[in-house]
C-alpha cells in the first residue's frame, strides 16, 4: 500500500519525431525539457571536474524532503520519463552537510542539478539497494557551494530521465521464481498502462535512503517505513504530460488522487504522437510513497466506486460493483456516510498481479470471483475512501478493522479474531520484552506495519469491547481528520461517546490510550494460577475465584468467562502490568472450565488460556 504528488517547474518541449529519431529513442530516452547545450556542457563539465566524492550513511539519513515540483513527460512507447524536478531538502542531523545525496532507480540518470540558476557540480555512482525493482540506485553526490547547516533547508532543481521497465532483478537474485517475482515487481512505463508505486517498489523521484537488501532481516521494511514518517509533511505538486499513439489514456491516479482527465491537447496521426496533458495541485504527500498510474481501460461505475478493466477482464468488473454494495451498509454503520470519493479499482496488466492501495486507489488483476469473495478483497479499499486520518495507527488500522468486522458478520467473531492472530506472532516478536530493553515503537508515531496495522486493528477491537459498538461507531462518525492535532483527540471522542451510552468513563479509557497508544510498554503475559470453586448461598450457584497473573508491562483488560454444563458467564477483568489479582465469579451449575482471554488482546505467546475445573478434592482456602 503506497503514495504520491507532483507539478511544473520547468517547460516541456515537444520535440518532432522523424523514423531516425525515434529509432535513436528507443535505445537513449532524450530529456525533453528545454535547456540551452551550453548548460548541459557547463554542467556535464562541472561533474567531470571534481573528484569522486564519498556519500556516508549519516550524509544519507540526514536529509528530509519537503517539498516535491514535479514536471514529468512520460513516453510510453520507449518506456521512458523525463522529469524537471524542483526540490527542498532539510538537513535534519545536528551536523553541516557538504555534500547532497539524491538517489534514483539504476535505469535513471541525473542531467543537470542546479540552485539559484547555478549548475551544481555532481558525481554518480551505482549503489546496491533493494528498494527498487532493479536492485540498483543511480546516486548524485552533490558538492555544496556552502554547507547545509542543521535544520536549515534548501531548494534545487534536478533534471533526470530515462527508461522503466518491468524488472524483477532484486527478487529473482534472492531464488524467487520468475512468475512470482513478475506479480510482486509489475511497476512499468508502457503503452496502455504506467504504474509506478514509488520508494520501495521503483525509485522514480529523488531520495536519500540508507542501502538494504532483501533477506537481511526487516532492513528494507524499515527503511520503507523511515521514509514514509520523514516525509509524512512534505507538499508535492504534479504536472503530467503523455504521449500516445492508440487510445487516450482515461484513467490518472497521482499520490492516491484520480485526477479528471480532460480531452487531450493533440490527437495521434500516422507520424505524431497525441498528447494529454493533467495535474494534480499542491497537496500533502502523507505516510505514503509518491505513486502516479495512468491508464486507458474500460470504465464500470456504481455508487461509490468506479472499475476501470482491461477489455479482456471486461465482463469481471460488475462482481466488484455488487461486492461494493455487499459491505456498505456494514461501513456505513461504523464510518458513516461521509467519503473522500469513490474507490478507483484499476485492474493491473495481468490476472496475478500483487494488489496495490493508496489513497482511494485499490491497483489488482480483475479476477472472476463471485462477489461475496470480491467483499473480502475490496472492504480495504473502501474504508479508506470512506475514513480518513493524518494518524496512520487510524488511517491503516480503521480499514483492517473494518476487514475484519466483515469476517465477523459472515463466520463470527472467532473468524475474526483468528485473522488477526494470524499476525500476532509478528508482533510479539517486534515488540520489546520490557519497556527500554529495545526500542518499541509507540502508534502516535509507528513506521512499522505491523504496529500502525496489526496492533492498531487489536486495539480498536479492544477499545470496541471496552467502549461498546455504539461508542465506537459514534467516535468514528464524529471524527474530523482536520481537527486532529493534538494526540488526545481520537480518546477524547471515545469517552464521550461512551459516556453517552454509559459503557464506560473516560477514567476508565485513560490507562488503555496510555499503555497500548501513546506508549509501547509491549505486549502483556497472562497466566492462569489456582482456580478455587465454591458452593454460594444459592442452590445450584457457585463461587469460583481465579487467580490471574500478568507479567507484562502493559495492563490489559481481558474476557473472563466461567462454564458450566448447563450455563456460561462471561465479564471482563482489568489485570494490571505486571501484577496478580485474584477474582470471583458466579456461575449457575457445577463450573468445568475458565478461559481467559478469546484472543482480542494479544499476549507474548498464547491469546486464549483455559483451564479445567474439578469438584473433588479442592484445596483448603
């Protein structure tokens, strides 16, 4: 799941294309924005002129960018791009930096880097990464007239072009088979369809990224999500232009925005190409890659989503419309009905093709599923075009909560929470053993998926069981991603609404956003110890009191339930970190069991704990 947004900052020339120049093309892309040749040899001059220059780590995680001015010219016929790209970069270590790294995917490469009008002079070099599909970074280090102070920023314009095409070299290095590294790596420039996810998928805009490799434990994933929270606040600006020669595309979705495509500037003829020019305006890039896709397919609308298929995968589209209106009363009873827009199901070049979402674009192979199937699929996508939230614990853990209240309403609840512990074991293993013996990664401020996803969706299902639906649903109803600025904001709502329904106090709330939101205290480690029943003052009523001990450093608040053959009583107990209570229950009829937990709060190892219960030979209280 991934993002993006760009705009002018140069001027396109379209340049007439004769047999030997598109012959020339197709093997060397040209750069299309007009700058003099005496630039460019000033330029190319300067790169020569200075000796390589060494790009450290540190350098590389000391920059954060601010702002992206993208103009983009997009051949899709030679598979290439031509970018003049107006940046702001913050130098965010507490050192000067003397020289600028830029990074691009390996099939790239830097034409000009100026500021002030000045060209700036720079080396390149490859580096091994794994954050694109080729495996490959091409790196400009820039030398710096003067040093970048800490927190100080500067504004550069970088001119690059080149050729992407669909590689799966980093994943086939590592022993995946072709066709399953073809499906995961499908990003591409070509003729019917581009689809570029950004970081971590093909690198087409300017970074600065430490290397990794696939294999090396979670480095790739944690870069990924490095990135993504260090350029949460960065504006960016498009402005596309593409040339075609067959159908004009239909079909434009830049940073998760669809963009209104309007009629194309110039028809195709036997000689020329068409051109269509569109943009997206000044918006925040978000916790997301910067993505653009563009395409020409056939378009299929129903109320609050819109499929765009490919002509053979035509007769595939209306399963997802009925899906659509299989889960929206479900999203509209816990989301409401407001909505950023439809959901945009672009269908990808082939049936297998992995599933991509950002924004309100939901990019998958079109497949001939029945609808009720398709529901599980699309439930995801069309959360996020119903919800909203600057807070990626929200923004990501709403939809996979929605997901799994669609579970819920067709197999149950414990279908439902078996998705979920489906991802425990990751999480416990990412979480610390004991506040400061590693660093955990609180939600206000998570960059990992399996915090701001997995653990966001346990805590909403956990903050539903302690506020009630109605709480919960109203929080969600009343939420305003706009006033949400302060990290109260979100608790705030829910107390309210449970002190409507008068399901709990906000005191009651306050020790759960404290342990499981705003901090990361882990997971906790619950046990059961001695169960002693006990014969009540009521005939056939029995006392039972069980000893429960957490050993965790988060307090949880647990299903406790008692059975017996003939009766079941379930109520929910507050176990403090690291601690033992012991706590008493009635139940009608002989007890036979205790289970703790039903797997809605996530433990270190086991979510649902049981226990037998016997009668005979009882030990003295």
């Amino acid at each position: 799941m991934k993002l993006w947004m760009y705009t002018a900052a140069g001027v396109l020339c379209l340049v007439a294309l004769d047999g030997s120049l598109q012959a020339q093309q197709k093997t060397q892309p040209q750069v299309l924005f007009s700058r003099s040749d005496t630039q460019a040899q000033t330029q190319e001059t300067s790169a020569k002129k200075i000796p390589p220059i060494q790009i450290t780590d540190e350098e590389r995680g000391a920059i954060t960018f601010t702002a992206y001015d993208l103009n983009i010219h997009l051949t899709p016929r030679q598979s290439s791009i031509a970018v003049n790209a107006r940046v702001t970069v913050r130098n965010d270590s507490t050192q000067p930096l003397s020289h600028l790294p830029l990074q691009l995917s390996s099939t790239l490469h830097f034409d000009q880097i100026s500021m002030n009008g000045k060209a700036l002079p720079f080396t390149q070099q490859t580096l091994r990464s794994d954050t694109d599909h080729t495996g490959e970074l091409q790196e400009a280090a820039i030398a710096l007239a003067a040093p970048l102070a800490p927190g100080q920023e500067l504004t550069i314009t970088v001119g690059y072009s080149g050729m992407i095409e669909q590689t799966a070299k980093r994943l086939v290095k590592i022993g995946t088979p072709d066709d399953m590294a073809n499906n995961a790596d499908w990003d591409r420039i070509s003729e019917g369809f581009t689809g570029l996810r950004g970081f971590g998928d093909v690198v087409w805009y300017p970074v600065s990224s430490k290397p990794v490799l696939l294999g090396k434990g979670a480095d790739l994933f944690t870069e990924i999500g490095r990135q993504k929270q260090r350029q949460t606040n960065a504006t960016v600006k498009m402005r596309v232009t593409e040339e075609f020669f067959d159908e004009a595309p239909n079909v434009a979705v830049l940073d998760g925005h669809p963009i209104a495509l309007g009629a194309p500037q110039t028809a195709p003829t036997a000689s020329f190409p068409g051109v269509l020019t569109f943009s997206l305006p000044q918006t925040e890039l978000g916790f997301t890659p910067l993505s653009l896709f563009v395409a020409h397919r056939v378009k299929h609308e129903g109320k609050g989503i819109a499929v765009y298929a490919r002509t053979e995968d035509d007769g595939d589209a209306q399963g997802y419309l009925t899906a659509q209106t299989m889960v929206a009363p479900l999203l509209t009873t816990w989301l409401g009905a407001k909505a950023r827009g439809p959901l945009t199901v672009l269908d990808l070049p082939e049936s297998g093709d992995a599933p991509f979402e950002t924004g309100v674009l939901l990019a998958t192979g079109l497949t001939p599923a029945a609808p009720e199937k398709l529901a599980s699929a699309t439930i995801h996508g069309l959360a996020h075009a119903a919800f909203s939230s600057p807070r990626e614990w929200l923004n990501e853990g709403v939809p996979i909560f929605m997901s799994t209240l669609w579970i819920e309403q067709g197999q149950g609840r414990t279908a439902a929470l078996e998705r979920l512990e489906a991802e425990r074991t990751s999480l416990a293993v990412a979480e610390p053993a004991s506040p400061g013996a590693a660093d955990g990664e609180d939600l206000l401020h998570a960059s990992d998926a399996i915090y701001y996803g997995t653990k966001a969706a346990y805590v909403l299902w956990m903050l539903r069981d302690l506020a009630g639906d109605k709480a919960l649903a109203a929080a969600l109803h009343n939420y305003d991603p706009a006033q949400d600025t302060r990290p109260e904001y979100f608790e705030e709502l829910v107390e309210a609404a449970s002190t409507k329904y008068k399901q709990a106090t906000g005191q009651d709330l306050k020790w759960f956003f404290n342990d499981w939101v705003y901090h990361d205290r882990g997971l906790p480690d619950i046990s059961i110890g001695s169960v002693y029943p006990s014969n009540s003052s009521q005939v056939n009523t029995f006392l039972v009191a069980i000893d429960l001990t957490n050993d965790g450093y988060a307090a949880a608040s647990v299903p406790v339930t008692v059975r017996s053959q003939s009766a079941s009583q379930t109520e929910r107990v507050r176990i403090p970190a690291r601690s033992k209570i012991t706590y008493r229950m009635l139940i009608q009829g002989e007890p036979t069991e205790v289970q703790v937990n039903d797997g809605v709060v996530p433990e270190v190892e086991a979510t649902i704990h049981r226990k037998s219960i016997t009668m005979t030979n009882l030990p003295a209280r």
